[in-house]
C-alpha cells in the first residue's frame, strides 16, 4: 500500500503579512490569495519493523530513525517530524513505522509558502492513511500549530489555509486563530487574462522569512506607528483586489500591486533591497504596471502585472537579470489525497 497526497503553492495578490499574529489578532487580517499549479508531495509507504525513513529528495536529506511516539527536533527534516509527533500524540497514540518520501516544486525561501504547503501535504498523507476524521478547516488549522508552537517558527496563517482549500480565496483573520476562508467566483475569462498577464519571476535567491515576519510582528508589538499603518493600507489592498476581480476590473490589478508593494516595504526592515528594487523597476521601466515580492520579502519569486501584449517585453528585460521567468497556472484544487 502508498498513500501519496499533494498541495498547492500559492501567490499572496494582495494583503500579505496582515495574517501575522499579533496584527491580526489586535486588529484582524485579510489576504487574497490564489493557488498555482506547482506542489509540495508526500508519499507514505507503511513499513513492518521499527523504522522511520524520512526522505526529503529535494533537498538530498534522507534519515532513518528508531519508531518513538515522539521524535527529537533537532533541525533534520523538523517539518516531517513535527507532523508526526503531533500525529501521534493526537490521534494514534503509539509509535509507527514508515517511510515518508517529500518533494516540493519551489526551494525554501521561495516566498510561495512551500514550508507550509508541505506541512500540509504531509498531514494530508497521515489523514488518508489512518482515515482521521478532519474537515479542511482542522487540516489548516493544525498545520498552522504544527509549525507555529510545536516548531516554534514564525509566520502567518494564510499559507496553510490556501494548500488546504485550493482555488483564489479572500481569507479573513482574527483574534484567537480564528480564520474565514471565502471563496472567489470569479468568471473565467478574467481568471485567464489575469493568469495571461501575469509574470512570476524566480529571483534565484532565497531568504529567511522567519526573521523578516519576527522584525514585523516586533513592531506591531512595539506599536511602531509606520508599520501598523502600512499593514492597515495592505488590508484594504485585499478588498480592493477582490473588488476588481469579482467586477473583472482586471488592468486595475498592476495599480493594486503597486499599491501593496510601496506599503509593503514599510513594514520591517529587509523586505526589499538594492537587488529587489532592481529588478521591480527593470519589470516597470519594460512595460509592467505593477507587482511585487512574495511572501515576507528580501527574495525569492516575484511577479508582475504586464497588460496588452507587454508581458513579453517584460519577460525579455527580466531574463537579462540572470533569473528566470517560470511557466504555471492557476489551479482550483487544494490538498489531494489518494491511496493505491
């Protein structure tokens, strides 16, 4: 027997960052999000025994362990760990033996929410394997406490939710870990144009998004007055970008991009940089209306808005920088889980 599952990655299009604790707990967050054909898989394969084989392909680590009901963190595959001892703690309540195989579509740092999405993925293969009785809404909500108390890493909530329920969400965050996720139907022909007109840009670097996100959270702390106004105007980007796709308002978009992306950058420190910079004005300067870094910032994908016929303009200027430009598309589906 293999069970297997996969999860989407996911573009933050507006309101990113306004889903991070204590933000949205003191004054509540709102992100748009839409999910993208590139994935982060995990395959189980029961094994007899006392083993636990852990294999991330991607990133070449392989371990085998003694089967424990709890497994040391210790900075090796932590994620697969985490999903397991919380796993058995919950739900199975005794130690199993496995191999879990994963592999994710974008690098860490990539700012497309991959750590995330594999926590995900990885918890939708312990669910389709022991049949646990989770609605998607749990799924999220207990890959989010996986990665954010039991691994102690900081970040949002919007990523686990989009890997969960899949499709173009305006997702609602409160006090609590209270979260609404709304989904969008938005009429085809404007799902296609935006998907046409849009430009996702591998920056060939990666960042530490914990340590951008930790400086953001210390400053709504500190209620440094700058950074909470900033946040507040990304909030009210997510409700104009769903106002323009709902409306097919969709050449509003680049403006509504630019509009995060000037706010944005005022919320911590290291978000952008002289590099990040250079490549948003080469994106503009070619024919780009607007766009943006994303996830926390300072690397990682970025992706612009490029109307009309100027998207390849956009893409000729922006393959002289020395990234590239990656194909995609939107997906409607989230976490997929199957046995065989």
């Amino acid at each position: 027997m293999i069970i297997r599952s996969k999860a989407p990655l996911r573009l933050g299009l507006a309101g990113g960052g306004t889903d991070v604790s204590p933000y949205s707990d003191i004054y509540g967050g709102a992100i748009l999000n839409i999910t993208i054909g590139m994935y982060a898989y995990a395959t189980i394969k029961p094994l007899t025994g006392k083993k636990i084989h852990l294999k991330a392909i991607d990133r070449g680590e392989e371990i085998i362990l003694d089967s424990k009901k709890q497994l040391a963190i210790d900075g090796k595959l932590s994620l697969a760990k985490g999903v397991y001892n919380r796993v058995v703690k919950d739900f199975i309540k005794k130690p199993i033996a496995f191999e879990l195989t994963t592999f994710v579509d974008a690098p860490p740092g990539s700012g497309l929410g991959s750590s995330s999405t594999l926590v995900v993925a990885i918890l939708g293969a312990f669910v389709e394997w022991f049949k646990l009785p989770l609605s998607e809404y749990d799924i999220a909500h207990l890959a989010f406490k996986i990665e954010r108390e039991d691994l102690a890493m900081h970040g949002g909530k919007q990523d686990q939710y989009a890997a969960t329920f899949g499709g173009v969400n305006y997702m609602e965050f409160f006090a609590n870990d209270n979260v609404i996720v709304n989904p969008l139907r938005i009429k085809d022909k404007w799902l296609h144009e935006l998907e046409n007109n849009l430009i996702l840009f591998f920056t060939e670097t990666s960042r530490l998004s914990s340590s951008i996100i930790a400086k953001q959270s210390e400053n709504v702390k500190k209620k440094n007055v700058k950074s909470i106004e900033a946040m507040h105007n990304l909030k009210e980007q997510s409700l104009r970008m769903k106002e323009a796709l709902l409306k097919g308002e969709v050449d509003d978009i680049g403006k509504i991009l630019h509009y995060g992306w000037e706010h944005k950058k005022a919320m911590a420190e290291g978000i952008s940089n002289p590099f990040i910079e250079n490549i948003y004005n080469t994106g503009i300067k070619a024919g780009a209306t607007g766009g943006k870094i994303s996830g926390a910032g300072g690397g990682g994908f970025m992706f612009f808005y490029a109307p009309y016929n100027n998207k390849f303009k956009v893409i000729e200027a922006l393959n002289k920088l020395g990234g590239r430009v990656m194909k995609y598309n939107f997906t409607e589906y989230g976490l997929t889980t199957w046995t065989v």
